[in-house]
C-alpha cells in the first residue's frame, strides 16, 4: 500500500498529456521567435525596442538641433563662426534624417515589420549622424588653442551622452552614433601633444566606454520591462480565454440544467396519470370492492401494488418539485396561515408510523403565536419531510421531537430532533444535495431517493427563511426550519376614537 500510494502521488505530479504539449509548442514557438529576431531575443521583442528608438528620436527632433546650435555658439569663440555654422548645419542635417527614417517607420504596421530591415537602415543613419559629428575635429585646424582642445572634449562628451541615451534601445545605433566622434576628438588631442591632451583624450575613449556601458544597461532593463510586458499580455490572455471556457461551460451547464429540470417536469406529468389508475384500481382490488377474491394472495398483491404505486408517486411528485423550483416556475400560493396547526396535522399522519415502530413521538408548541404568511402547501411538505424523516432513520423504542416556537430574532421556526445514529460531519453536504444519500440511508431499506432535504431547503429559501442541520454519531439529529420575522403577522396596536380625533394605544404584550 505505501508502495502504490507512493506511485499515484508521482504520478499526481508528473504534468499532464497536454500540459507537455503545451510547453513544447512554446519552446518550439520562442526558439523561432529568436532565429527570426535581429537581436538575439525575440521578433516580437524587436518591433517594441524599434519602436521606443525612434520615439525617443522624435521626441527630441527639436531638442538636438538645439543642443548642437548652442555648441556650434560656444565653439565659435576660438573657431571662425562660418566653420562653426557648416559644422551644425551638417550635424542638423543628419539628426533631421535620422528623425525622418523614424517617423517613417511609426507609420508602417506592425504586421508589414521587418525586424532586419529596418535595423540595419537606422544603423545606417546613424552611422551618418555620427561621421556628421566627427567633423567637430576638423575645428583643430583653427589653430593649437589650449582652450580649443578643452571645448572640443566638452562638446565630443556632451554629444556621447545625448547621443547614448537615445539611442538606448538599439545597441548597435549607439556604437555608431557615438564612436566615430570619439574616435576622432580622442586622436586630435592626442595628436596635439602634451600632458593635458593626452588626458583628456583618455577621458573621451573613456567617456565613450561608460556612456556606450550605460546604454547597454539601459537596453537590458527596457527589454526586461518589454518581456514583463508581454508576459503580462499573455497572461491577460490566458485569462480571457480561460474566463471565455468558463461562460461557455456556464452556458452550457446552465441549458443542461434547465433541459433536465423540463424533462422531469414533463415525465413527471406523463407519469403520473398512469401511476393514479394503478393506485386507484389496486384499491379497488385491495378492498374487494367488487367481490371477494377466490385466491387470498390476489389481495396481498394488490396491497403491494398499491404500497409500490404510492410510493412511486410520492417519488414523482417530489422530481417533479424539485425540477419546477430548479426552473424557477415554483410559485407560492401565499396567504395567512398557522404554523401550529400546520405542525399538528403533520403530527397526526406521522404518528401511525412512528407507533408502528414504538417511536416516542412529542410536541412542543410556542403559546400565543401569531400566524404566519407563506404557502401552506408547502409548509406542510417541510414539516412531514423533515418528521418523515426523523422516524424513519430512529430506531426502535427511540424518541422524535417537535418543537413550533419563535425564533431569536422574531420570526418562528420549526425544530425536528431525534435520537437516531446521526449523519457524519462528512456526509451533511452530500445529504443535502440533490439525490444524495448518506452511508446510514444506502444501507437500509426504506432509503427513498434523497430529495426530501434539498426540497426541504430551497422551499425554505423560496420563504426568505433558513434551513439548518445539527447532526453528530449516536447522538442524533436536529433540523431547523426558521421563517424570517418579516413574516410573521403581529397584531397591530388597537386603533379608538377619543375627542381630540383617532389615536393609537399601544399594548404591552
């Protein structure tokens, strides 16, 4: 036995037939993604990281040209501003090409992208914005002013940066964009000679390696964000589809509901006309109404018959009951009724039964209770459900009480109790759903088919009341029928006629 149990509960974690072919089509389906992706990762991962390039592109289309007109202002202190002025022109001239290859790719679909494509033309392009920046060198020829070399260092690590950061998302736009003008400031200032130049030439290959490491950073973190999204996405996804399955299965459960609850009705209906000619001729046959019969046993069988008869029509009315309420077509038949009165007529049809099996049956009825409003009808189909029951799972000799009382909180209940084996906590679920039947009521004879109860409850329902059941082994059972306090119906103060006009005594009760 440990063995097997062992066994079943690897094989409770082994993933199922389908969860494993959901996995393999998803690694089959990233593998792909990531031999038809431009970067290494995902296609789908490509547009988005395209996409936010060229919208920090645009989105700084006025601030570049800014930036690089106050530099061409600064550096025309120590440079001849015509020289200064081709250099911006130039440099603004590749930024507008930059900016226009972008937003020519906002407008194409996404469904029409192609990854590679598009990639290598905005590397393209930037490859021309950085040679454009490079020209900043050309500025040395001026002539050897210290004060030069510092301003072009300054002008080339201004340039990196803004260059770097927006171009973040495309790892290779920013080599291109920022390398070349590194390059050629580094190798001009070197060239220059002395102490100073050397330095700050370190300074821009230096400055180049940590703003290209920046964007590269920079670059992992927006994929990661882009992953979470999309995992997001298909998370979301997941949801909807699985929230889709489950109104379809809804949908479906609700039509096979309501298809079973309409056949019941009508085979009940069908059923039952034959059923009350079985009952009444074998009544007929039973009281030998019509003569003796010459053999005895013609009699018995025809008590029999109508015992079966009866009990097959009690067994329909209940299906028939219980599919009418399920449907939503029980109606109630309300008026102003006793709830002690209803109690005792049920006592005295139960009462043949429980002396039949020497059951001490006892009452216990509230004084002075008001009536009730609510369906006699079924009222009456409660309380004989719920005594019917209690005497037939009390065994010989046992006792069952009946309690009729006002409740905590106003309104008036009904109280079953008896002594019998009781129902394990287990099983009161099962006992009070639809056709269920505890291990005690499968075992003995007269088992019925496990609708008293749930009837029991929903009609208890159908009266805004509650249904409880107490139960535990060899101590027996105890239900509750409550009927809400906006039900009962208290007598109203005495209404009289004084001098000053009518006025309202309220009465102690």
């Amino acid at each position: 036995m440990p063995l097997e149990t062992a066994k079943k509960a690897a094989e409770a974690r082994l993933p199922s037939g389908r969860e494993v072919r959901r996995r393999s089509h998803k690694a089959v389906a990233e593998a792909r993604q990531r031999l038809t992706s431009s970067s290494g990762t995902r296609a789908a991962f490509d547009f988005e990281l395209l996409d936010e390039y060229a919208r920090s592109r645009i989105s700084g289309a006025l601030a570049m040209p800014v930036l690089i007109i106050i530099l061409a202002a600064f550096s025309s202190l120590w440079v001849p501003p015509l020289l200064a002025g081709v250099w911006a022109l130039l440099v603004i001239g590749a930024n507008c090409a930059v900016v226009l290859l972008c937003r020519r790719f906002k407008r194409i679909e996404p469904g029409r992208f192609n990854a590679w494509r598009w990639t290598t033309s905005f590397v393209t392009a930037e490859t021309a914005y950085g040679i454009a920046w490079a020209m900043l060198a050309l500025m040395s020829l001026a002539g050897p002013d210290q004060n030069l070399a510092v301003a072009l260092f300054a002008m080339a690590l201004v340039g990196i940066a803004a260059n770097a950061v927006s171009t973040r998302t495309l790892p290779a736009a920013t080599m291109m964009a920022t390398m070349p003008v590194a390059l050629t400031v580094a190798i001009t200032l070197a060239g220059l000679g002395g102490t100073l130049n050397l330095s700050l030439a370190a300074l821009a290959i230096g400055g180049e390696i940590f703003f290209v490491y920046l964007a590269r950073q920079l670059h992992a973190s927006e994929l990661e964000t882009v992953m979470h999204q999309a995992e997001k996405d298909a998370l979301i996804a997941e949801l909807e589809e699985a929230q889709e399955m489950s109104e379809e299965a809804r949908r479906h459960a609700e039509q096979a509901n309501i298809a079973k609850s309409q056949f019941l009705a009508t085979m009940s209906h069908e059923l039952r006309t034959p059923l009350n000619a079985i009952i009444g001729f074998s009544e007929v046959l039973k009281s030998e109404l019509l003569g003796p019969h010459k053999v005895k046993q013609y009699k018995d069988y025809a008590g029999d018959i109508h015992a079966s008869g009866q009990h097959l029509l009690n067994l329909i009315n209940e299906l028939l009951d219980l599919s009418r309420i399920e449907a939503g077509k029980y109606e109630l038949n309300e008026e102003v009724v006793s709830l002690v009165d209803i109690a005792e007529d049920c006592r005295r049809m139960i009462e043949l039964k429980a002396r039949a099996k020497s059951i001490e049956l006892t009452v216990s009825y509230g004084n002075n209770l008001p009536r009730l409003w609510g369906d006699e009808r079924a009222i009456r189909q409660v309380i004989l459900n719920l005594l019917s029951n209690a005497v037939k799972f009390t065994p010989q000799h046992g006792k069952v009480s009946l309690v009729v009382t006002r409740s905590g909180d106003g309104g008036q209940l009904v109280a079953v109790r008896d002594n019998g084996p009781g129902i394990p906590e287990s099983e009161i679920e099962t006992v009070l759903s639809s056709f269920g039947q505890g291990s005690l009521a499968q075992k003995t004879a007269e088992q019925g088919a496990g609708l008293g109860l749930p009837i029991v409850q929903k009609i208890m329902e159908l009266h805004q009341g509650r249904f409880d059941l107490f139960s535990k082994v060899r101590f027996g059972t105890e239900v509750i029928a409550t009927f809400p306090r906006a039900r009962v119906m208290d007598a109203l103060a005495p209404v009289v006629e004084t001098e000053r006009g009518l006025r309202i005594y309220s009465e102690a009760r």
